[in-house]
C-alpha cells in the first residue's frame, strides 16, 4: 500500500499492510482523550457503539481491525518473553 505525506500527495513509502491489526477501542480511546484534550465533552450515548465505527476506519485504511490490538506488537511480546523463558529456564 502507498502512503501519500504532506501536501501534493507525494508518496514516500511502498508498505505492505497485510498483516497489521489494530484494537478499534484503542482508537475509540486516543479520539475521545484529544477531544477532552481540546476543552471538548465527548460523550458515550445513544449515538451507538464507537467501536464500530473506529472498526470501519481501520479497514477504509487497510487495518484488520482485532480485539488483540497490534499483531506486530503481540508477536515481538511473544517472541521476547520466549526468549526470556529459555534464558531464564533453558525453554525453546
């Protein structure tokens, strides 16, 4: 996937997303924290399920949207606490 920057559209970089994966409620959080930030009232109400809708941003920006939060991020955690379970305990 290409990434335009800036203004003009110019790309700056050839990524490919295939495999991330973010928590929608995580987007659903850091929104409603900067509008509070910006003197704001955000509200959860009978507008519906925020989540939802923090889900279809994702995937409009090529993100699977997943209730554990970044794949990558799982995937390195995994991995070191792998590697700290065969130092600590001759694990592999």
């Amino acid at each position: 996937m290409r990434h335009p920057a800036g203004r003009g559209g110019a790309i700056i970089a050839s990524v490919d997303t295939s495999n991330e994966s973010y928590n929608p409620w995580t987007v659903v959080n850091l929104v409603f924290h900067h509008l509070a930030d910006a003197g704001l009232h955000p509200t959860f109400s009978e507008a519906g399920d925020p989540g939802a809708h923090a889900a279809e941003l994702l995937r409009a920006l090529g993100i699977e949207p997943a209730a554990e939060g970044n794949r990558q991020d799982f995937e390195r955690k995994t991995d070191e606490l792998a590697r700290i379970r065969a130092a600590m305990f001759g694990e592999s």
